[in-house]
C-alpha cells in the first residue's frame, strides 16, 4: 500500500520504519526538506521523502502524526485530501499532561473531519505509546489498538495495517467513538508519566468471542 505520513517525529517515524519491513511503500513529509530525504534515504527504495501535500499526494492512506497544536496548519498544509484515507493517531493533549482539550461532546478525530473535505478519517494507533510499535506482544498476548470511522472499506484497510505491526485491531464503531478512545489514550499518558508506571505498558481488550 503507498502510505503518505505527515510529520517525522516519534509517530510517524516508528509506523513509516515498521511499515516499510513489511513492503509498503512510505512518502514522509515534513517541513524540513533536508531532514525528510536524509531519512528516506537511510530507508532504503522504497521511502521516499517530500512536502506534507508531496506525502499526502503519494498515499492512499495518510497519517496524520503532528502535535495536535499544529494538526490543522499541517491539513492546510497537505492541501487536498479528498478521498484519502486519513489515519488521524493525534492526541489532544493539554500542556504538562494536563488532560484532554477536545472531549465529551466531540473529539480530536471528528474535529479533523470537519477540515477534510471528502477524506475518510480514521482513528487508531493513539492509545499507546511509540517505543511499544515495534513490540506489541506483552507475554503472550498482543497489544489492542482501538479503530473508529465511519467508512468500513477505510476501516477495514487500517485494520490490517494495524494487523502488519502486529497490533490486536479491534473496530470499535463509528468516528464519534473516538470520544471514548481519546480518553483511554489519556490514561495511558497517566498511568506512563503521572502514575510511574513507565511507557512499557498497553491496554488489551479480552473477550471469550473468536475475534471477526
Ligand atoms: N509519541 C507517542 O508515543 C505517541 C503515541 C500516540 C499518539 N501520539 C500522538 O501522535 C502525534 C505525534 O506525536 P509524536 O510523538 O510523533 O510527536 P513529535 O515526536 O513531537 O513529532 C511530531 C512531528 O510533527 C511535525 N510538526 C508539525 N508541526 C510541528 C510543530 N509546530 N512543532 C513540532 N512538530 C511539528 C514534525 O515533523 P516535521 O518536522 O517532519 O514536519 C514533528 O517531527 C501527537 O499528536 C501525539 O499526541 C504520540
């Protein structure tokens, strides 16, 4: 799959690095032009490197992997997403960890929507922390990453991206779930960074059902 990424940071770097080994094709864009192509290049032919609208031109599926302060300048930025997937794993974080600033009645996923005419937002990979992507299994049991949108065909293909770094994906219903999902990846921050109980931790959703 071409998967653009907006942004070369904790996120977008550990899902770029870890889709690649599994033979997808990655666009990072940044805003540093030199930066972006040093890093492709140290990926190998099938990275390449641009602008946020280079990146976002190039995938099917964009991640959108910004601080959440600057998520809609880097939008504007990417330029026309219609009929994109967007992959949306930003959290809305107050300064200082202080909670969330988009909640209840809305969230940081169906704020994005709003911005992005005609792209397919979804939201996953948030609730967990980057130094755990490229080991998710926990013992024996694989970390539960949380996938809301309201496209199904879009949901499906994140799904098995998620699938891909080894994630137990779960959809958990349309983009306004993200309202609940957003506060688990609260706590995760929480329990990480307040509660002392240090980034080596994930959430796993158990069920006696066969998963679908
Ligand atoms: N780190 C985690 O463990 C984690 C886990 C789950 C979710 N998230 C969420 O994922 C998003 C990205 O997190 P991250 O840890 O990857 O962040 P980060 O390491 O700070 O990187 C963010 C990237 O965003 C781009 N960016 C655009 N405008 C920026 C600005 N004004 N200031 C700084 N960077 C800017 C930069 O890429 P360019 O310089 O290439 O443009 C930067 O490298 C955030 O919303 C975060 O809450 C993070």
């Amino acid at each position: 799959m071409k998967i653009g990424i907006i942004g070369t940071g904790n996120m977008g770097q550990a899902l770029g690095r870890l889709w690649v080994a599994k033979n997808h094709l990655i666009m990072f864009g940044s805003r540093d032009p030199v930066n972006v192509l040093k890093l492709a290049n140290s990926l190998g032919p099938n990275v390449s490197g641009g602008t946020y609208a280079d990146a976002a031109q190039f995938g099917e599926v964009v991640v959108l992997a910004v601080p959440w302060s600057s998520a809609k300048e880097s939008i504007e930025a990417a330029g026309d997403l219609g009929g994109k997937i967007l992959i949306d794993c930003t959290n809305a974080v107050a300064p200082h960890l202080g909670g969330l600033l988009v909640g209840h009645t809305t969230s940081a996923a169906e704020e994005i929507a709003t911005w992005v005419e005609g792209a397919k937002v979804v939201k996953a990979f948030h609730t967990i922390g980057s130094e755990n992507l490229n080991k998710l299994e926990f013992g024996t049991q694989k970390a539960s990453t949380f996938i809301c949108g309201d496209d199904l065909e879009a949901k499906s293909m994140v799904k098995q991206l998620a699938i891909d770094l080894g994630f137990d994906a779960i959809d958990v219903g349309p983009l306004k779930n993200a309202r609940l999902t957003e506060p688990l990846a609260m706590l995760w921050i929480e329990l990480a960074y307040n509660q002392g109980m240090g980034t080596d931790i994930a959430f796993k959703l158990l069920t006696r059902r066969k998963s679908k």
